[in-house]
C-alpha cells in the first residue's frame, strides 16, 4: 500500500493577524519563563534539574496551537515549553519545580514531570522515548471508545535510536491510531551529534519504513509549525492514522541546567552562533513588524504584562508550602 503524502506547509492567507501576533507572544513568554528559571536557578530553592527549550519555543507553540483543549499532549524531560504551549497553569508549573504542595502534581515531580490532564498534558517522562508508547497507547484507548480526540507525542532525535519507536510506528500505522509523533531534532543527544548516531539518511524515511506519512519543516519557522501539524491533525482525526512530523531547531543552553556550554568542546561558537541567528522569535518578530502587525508601543505593552505575570508567578511559587513529607507515598502504585 502506497504510503500518502502530507502536504508541505505555507504561509497562505489561512493564519490569521490574530494568530500570528498570538505564536510570536507565546513563544516570547515560554522564553521569558525559562530565562527567569536560569536567571534564579543558583538561588538553590528549585532541588530538581531543568532542561530549557530556548531556541526551540516554535514547535511546542506551533505544534500545540493546531490542537484542541480535548486533544492530549505526551512529553518529555524539556517539557516547560510543552506545558506552557497546552494552556497550562504558569503558577502551579512554577510551585512544582520548587517542589511545592501547590504544583501541578504537588510538588512530587519537579521540572520533568509536568501534568495537568484538565489542560491535556497527560505526562512528561524523562526516560527517553518514552512519551512514545503512552502516546500509542493513548491513541488506541480513543479509537476504541470513539472519541475524536488526537494524541501528540514530543521526543527529540535520540528517541528513534529506542526500540520502542519502531514498535509503536508500526503499531500506530497498523491500526491507523490517531496519533503524531512530533520530533524535536536538535542535532545532540546530549553531547553526542546526529552524525555519529545516525547513518546519513533522512530521519524521515525511518517513518516512513513503518508505513506512516512523514514531514520535515523548520522547526524555527512557527508558521510552517503550525501548518504542517495542522495538516497531520486532520488527518488523524479524520481516522487516516498517524503522522510523523521532523522539525529541525536548536537549544541554546546546556543540555541540563541553566548554563551554555559551548566551552566544553562538543558543538562549536560558530555553529551556536549560526543557530542563534534563526532564532524563532526574532524570525516572528520581523514578520509581523514587516507585515505592519506590530508597533513598539503594543509590543513592549504585552511584554510588560508578561513580566508582571512571570514575576507574580514566582512570587507565588517562593511563597507557597513545601510539599508535606507525609504524603510522599500518596498516589503510587503498588
């Protein structure tokens, strides 16, 4: 059977104004908070490790804004952009990764292991490829009772190193589960580039070994985001199986922690460098400012109510009860 194509995306007339003002604020605001997390991360008071997206805000927010509150997101240990992205709680997020009662599952996770259900993050896993299966298996419940709902799972490139990849793609495509695999290919399993893990072919010909449609987009381009998850979206609820969408991006920071590392030898200045200049936001910026969408005096009036939120949220955060020691085996199964 042949296996269908996916249409490339564009910049039609389709994306609203709104919309595009919407991905630049919501990028810049999942910027913001991390940057607040690195800026306040050697206080000590967050006892968890953090894994920053800055750099790759575009395809959390584009992949997240083409789904439904009903539709439910899988992610991963870099899973504040994810969360933030699914209309989650900035002040609850916050409280969790200081560890406290008022965080989304009450301060038990920290920074990998964000959830709220009621918003459709279902579960950050930092064990990699994990989302995968939970996703599949997710995907699978749906279809049986019915529901209209998709699944999206997030995993960076190393996770189609795993087994369990394979094992759900061919699942997935077997059953034609409504379900998108969305990979965030940020060239470094840590500190280790694609090139010496990987033979040199298209990650999406993986995919499409297993039967499924693939797509490679920029991945700092939140448009073509946007569009092409869209696309994939329709496909699964429209019962037509799942997707496999590729976006190429970058992270900034150290792989865990609030640091750059380009001193310690696995990725070059230039190369950061060359990166950096596509940032996503910047990329977005100039666009709506290009298209007449944007004035200095809206702009720095949104970016101050970010601020204000941001700061509120920390507050709250720093302020509110630790978790409380007596509870710590609530909700484990055994």
């Amino acid at each position: 059977m042949a296996i269908p194509d996916i249409k490339p995306p564009n910049t039609g007339p389709d994306v609203s104004s709104d919309l595009l003002l919407k991905f630049y604020f919501e990028m810049l605001r999942v910027r913001l908070v991390e940057e607040g997390i690195a800026d306040r991360y050697s206080e000590q008071e967050m006892r968890c490790p953090v894994h920053l997206s800055i750099g790759q805000e575009a395809v959390a927010v584009g992949a997240c804004q083409a789904l439904q509150p009903r539709d439910k997101v899988f992610s991963t240990h870099r899973c504040h952009a994810h969360y933030l992205a699914k209309a989650g709680d900035l002040k609850r997020m916050l409280a969790e990764i200081y560890g406290k009662a008022a965080g989304c599952i009450g301060g038990r996770g920290g920074s990998m292991h964000l959830m709220d259900p009621d918003k459709g993050m279902i579960a950050s896993i930092p064990l990699v490829g994990s989302s995968i299966p939970l996703a599949a298996g997710s995907a699978l419940a749906d279809q049986r009772t019915g529901s209209d709902r998709v699944t999206v799972a997030f995993f960076g490139d190393a996770a189609l190193e795993e087994g369990v990849f394979h094992e759900c793609g061919n699942f997935a495509a077997l059953r034609r589960l409504p379900v998108l695999f969305v990979c965030e290919n940020n060239l470094y399993s840590v500190y280790t580039h694609l090139d010496d893990r990987q033979p040199k072919r298209p990650l999406t010909e993986v995919a499409r070994a297993h039967g499924m449609p693939a797509l490679a987009g920029d991945g700092n381009d939140v448009v073509a985001v946007y569009q092409a998850t869209r696309e994939a979206v329709e496909r699964a609820r429209r019962g037509e199986g799942p997707t496999f969408l590729l976006f190429d991006t970058y992270r900034w920071r150290e792989h865990c922690g609030p640091n750059y590392d380009n001193d310690i030898g696995y990725r070059s200045e230039s190369e950061y460098l060359e990166w950096r200049e596509r940032c996503p936001i910047a990329h977005q910026r100039r666009l709506l400012f290009e298209a007449g969408l944007l004035d200095p005096d809206q702009e720095e009036a949104r970016i101050a109510k970010i601020r204000a939120e941001i700061d509120a949220a920390f507050a709250f955060a720093k302020s509110t009860p630790l978790a409380d020691p007596s509870q710590a085996s609530d909700h484990v199964y055994a």
